[in-house]
C-alpha cells in the first residue's frame, strides 16, 4: 500500500497514481491510499492532485517498492 499526505488546497477534487509513470485508471476520491494488487517486481509511483476543474497539479517524487501478486511484501 502506497499512502500520500492530503493536498491542503480547499479545490482538490481526487487524487492521480502513477505507476512507472503511467497514470493508473483509478479514482481514489479525498483517499490518501492506494493497494496495487496482481503485479510483481519493482514498480515506481507517484501521486498528483486534482482540483474540481480538471487542473492536475505537479506530480510528487516517486517512491520505489517491490511488489507481490497477491498483496505486498
């Protein structure tokens, strides 16, 4: 499970996930997590905001982590 600080912005709408640099078809909503389950290996993610009118902010350092298909290490 990757978790992220909440954005402070009164705007944010959701938040983007990427992994290795790909954003990833998920919405978590005012979540501050994300469980990426059904790959493995190594991947690379990071996280952007999102404010109600479709302005995505900077993506955050991306962080590295091994992974397990069926869950985390």
């Amino acid at each position: 499970m990757i978790t992220w600080n909440a954005n402070s912005e009164a705007d944010v709408y959701e938040y983007v996930v990427y992994r290795d640099g790909v954003k990833l078809p998920i919405s978590p909503r005012g979540g501050t997590f994300y469980v990426d389950v059904g790959i493995n290996g190594t991947h690379n993610y990071s996280v952007s905001a999102l404010t109600l009118t479709g302005v995505e902010g900077a993506q955050s350092v991306s962080v590295s982590t091994n992974t397990a298909k069926n869950g985390w290490w």
